[in-house]
C-alpha cells in the first residue's frame, strides 16, 4: 500500500481538498470515492493510540468515525455528512438546552461501556456531527485517555462550554444555557472535579495567555451551577 505522505506527495498537496482545520490539524477530502477524509495532526503527533481507541469504542456500539489506518500524523477515517452541534447551534437550528443535554447523554453512553471506556476529556460541540443516517458522532479522540472518572470528563464537557459563557461572544448566554442543561442531565458528580479539569485545561498548549487567566471566570461558574443542582 503506498504510503499516505507518499501518495500525497505523487499528486501534489494542492489537490487534497482541505475539508476543516482546528488549533492543532488539517482536515483533508481524499481522491477517489469521497467516502474518506485524512486528518493530519500539524505538530506530527502520532495517530496510532488514537485510531486504536477508535477501534475499540466502533466494535462496542459506540459511535465514531470508521478508521481505516493511521500513520504517523496521518490518520484516515470515514467522511461524515452533517453539520456539527456547534454549527447548528450557531445556524440556529439546535436549541443549547438540547445540545447541553445531548453531550451529557453522550459522556453517560460512553462510560456506561463494558469494560474500561476511555474518558474523551474534550467534548464540546464542535466534536459532535450530526448524521442523518448515524445520529451524533463523536470525533476526536486525541486527547482520550484510560483511568479517569467519568465526572472529571462531565467537568472538562463543563468547563469547555463555560469558556464561552464568560466570554464577550454574542452566543455566550446560550453556552450558559447549554451548560446549565448539561450540569442538570449529568449522570457523574461534577463538583469534585472542577479543579483537576482547570489544571488539566490550563496545560493546553494550544490555548493563549487571555484564555488560560479566563479558566478562573469559567471555573467559578462551573462550581456555582454545579452546587446549586447539587442542592
């Protein structure tokens, strides 16, 4: 099989049509039957221990992209078609309380997994689709790891969508919204683990100065929404 770099460099990078990007990797449409999509990670992070979670989670019913290989910092999996949560929060054509609930339904499903699911530690709106034939699916899973309660992934879920309810975004009332309804569906205890997701949020490498010195804003709404369910 030739080789995913090999084969890019045969045809030329400016014929991978480049689908979607994030902080960290370039989404690319490859030649052929558009049934697969590469997402190379910019910092050459390895794929590999990712695209095994993948595997793991598809043959247990979870649902996740279909990965065909993964090499290097070239991973390829299934295209899926649909806008993400984010974009139809954004378009208007999902309401934030049904989004916060829905990725409180998603972290319950995928800890409720046989065995020893992995947290996802990252799972916002904008690693959601929406499919028409699968339903949601979740992608992502870079930053998945074993041997962490399922509250601490509720809390970084939590802290993620607060970010933006402290921030002066125009759509911040609606991630209020969305994580006062994700902290109300939450099946795991979210208090206790606040703190460890702010440490492990702070960390990000990805995120600026401003973004990091905002983490105490939104950990403080977090706690306060967080008691008073808990009440």
């Amino acid at each position: 099989m030739t080789g995913i770099r090999g084969d890019q460099e045969a045809r030329g990078v400016d014929e991978w049509e480049i689908i979607g990007w994030g902080r960290a990797a370039d989404v690319y449409a490859l030649p052929g039957d558009g049934a697969w999509v590469l997402r190379r990670n910019r910092n050459g992070g390895d794929t590999a221990r990712e695209a095994a979670v993948m595997a793991r989670l598809a043959r247990r019913g979870y649902p996740v992209p279909a990965v065909l290989r993964a090499e290097g910092p070239d991973l390829v999996m299934e295209r899926l078609t649909g806008p993400s949560l984010l974009d139809a929060l954004l378009a208007g054509t999902y309401e934030p309380e049904p989004a916060g609930a829905l990725i409180a339904e998603l972290l319950a499903r995928l800890h409720a997994l046989p065995g020893t699911p992995p947290a996802h530690l990252d799972l916002h709106p904008g690693n959601v689709l929406l499919t028409a034939d699968r339903g949601p699916v979740v992608i992502d899973w870079e930053t998945a790891e074993e041997g962490h309660p399922p509250g601490l992934d509720h809390a970084m879920s939590a802290l993620l969508l607060a970010e933006v309810a402290v921030s002066p975004a125009p759509y911040a009332p609606g991630a209020r919204a969305g994580l006062a309804a994700l902290l109300s569906a939450a099946k795991a205890p979210v208090l206790p683990h606040i703190g460890a997701a702010r440490v492990r949020r702070a960390a990000d490498p990805c995120l600026t100065e401003g973004e990091v010195a905002a983490l105490g804003a939104a950990s403080e709404l977090v706690t306060e929404l967080a008691a008073s369910r808990a009440a």
